[in-house]
C-alpha cells in the first residue's frame, strides 16, 4: 500500500500510464511493437510515448517527464543506466547515380556534402564516433545539411544535396527510386539501441511493467 509519503515523493507510484522518451529510431521500429504488446499483456496501463533525438532523451530522464527511455546511444554521465535491447547499422543514402561505388572512402566523404541528422542525434554521434575511433574523423568545416528526421535525410540525398547518414533501417523504409545504399570504407558502421533509466530510480508500476517486457523482448 502506498503511504501518503511515498505519493509525495515520488509522482509514478499510483501511476496508471508510463512516460516513455525514445529517439527516432527506436520510436519507429522499436516501440510500436512494444506498446501494442503491452497493451494486450497489461491492459490496466497505458503508454505515453515522446519521439525526440537522444539527447532529447536524456533530458527527459533528468528533468522527470519520463521514466523510461530509448536511445540511439549512450549518455554522457554516470546518472543514467543503460541496457542494449538492439542493434542498427549505419549506412550512406547515395544518389542512384552517384559516381561512387557500393563503398565510399572517408577522402570521398570529405569532398562530398553530408546530410546529416541534427548534433543531439544518435545516429550523427555514433557514425562520427565510429570514424574518429577508426583514426578518420570527418572534417570539422565539411558543408552539412541538417535535417530532424531520417526520411527528411533521405528526402535530400534525392533532391541532390548531398550523401546522408542514415539508418538502414530507415533507409528501407523511406527508400526513394533515385536513392541507393552505399557503406563507408572498413567494418560496418553498427550501434547498439538501448533502455535507459534514471539510476537508483524507483519505478511505478506501469513503468516496472514496460520495462520488463523490453527486457523479455530485447533484440540482442
């Protein structure tokens, strides 16, 4: 039974519904799964789901608008805990015509304009992390466009604004005729999709529940 304290302290405890924060991958190919499922396991809860960028996520975590994340990568700091339930690849939307192959060295991105994703995103940081822990980092002045959703990437890799960085997930989903995959030179640039919780968190029940049937469903 929760005392009048504990409904003080803590704004989850007699929760019905769970805040979830996800960024736009886990968002779209993640989390609808997940709800339905929970909605046929514990229908006496609901699920209230913020699509966002990952550190979008992370702000919603610290700031208490939700009690659950899903993130593209992992955050910076020791107040958040983190569990992988997936992974996704990184690839290059490229126009069908583009004179580069199926591979594309880092000397051939650094004279392509890049379309990117905007700085907060996972997908941006973990392509730039992976080329800087290879020893080829993108060049700090390189012309990039910015677009706030991975189909708006894709969008402007076929308006001819450049090569983008996106999921290949994404990419098969909101594939366009004109656009084509192509991967950066090396080992497949691939990132780990993640549950993020406010360490040494008490969670409601709502929130105790979603986050069991991540655990129980992770893709790993």
């Amino acid at each position: 039974m929760t005392t009048p304290e504990q409904s003080t302290d803590d704004p989850y405890a007699e929760a019905t519904s769970v805040s979830v924060a996800a960024s736009s991958i886990p968002a779209e190919f993640l989390v609808p799964d997940l709800v339905e499922a929970f909605a046929q396991e514990q229908p006496e809860f609901d699920v209230d789901v913020v699509a966002t960028d990952s550190s979008g996520v992370f702000a919603a975590l610290r700031d208490g608008t939700a009690e659950v994340g899903l993130a593209g990568a992992e955050p910076d700091g020791d107040d958040l805990d983190t569990v992988v339930v997936g992974a996704d690849e990184i690839v290059l939307a490229v126009p069908r015509d583009h004179d580069a192959g199926d591979t594309l060295t880092v000397a051939q991105l650094a004279a392509t304009p890049l379309v990117e994703r905007e700085e907060g995103s996972g997908t941006r940081r973990s392509f730039t992390d992976a080329l800087a822990g290879r020893g080829t980092p993108l060049i700090t002045d390189q012309r990039w466009t910015i677009r706030d959703t991975n189909e708006g990437v894709i969008a402007a890799v076929a308006a001819g604004e450049g090569v983008g960085v996106v999921s290949a997930w994404a990419l098969e989903r909101h594939g366009r005729d004109g656009v084509r995959v192509a991967r950066v030179e090396g080992d497949p640039v691939e990132r780990c999709l993640y549950l993020v919780l406010r360490r040494d968190d008490t969670l409601g029940p709502a929130a105790t529940a979603f986050v069991t049937l991540v655990r129980e469903r992770a893709e790993v």
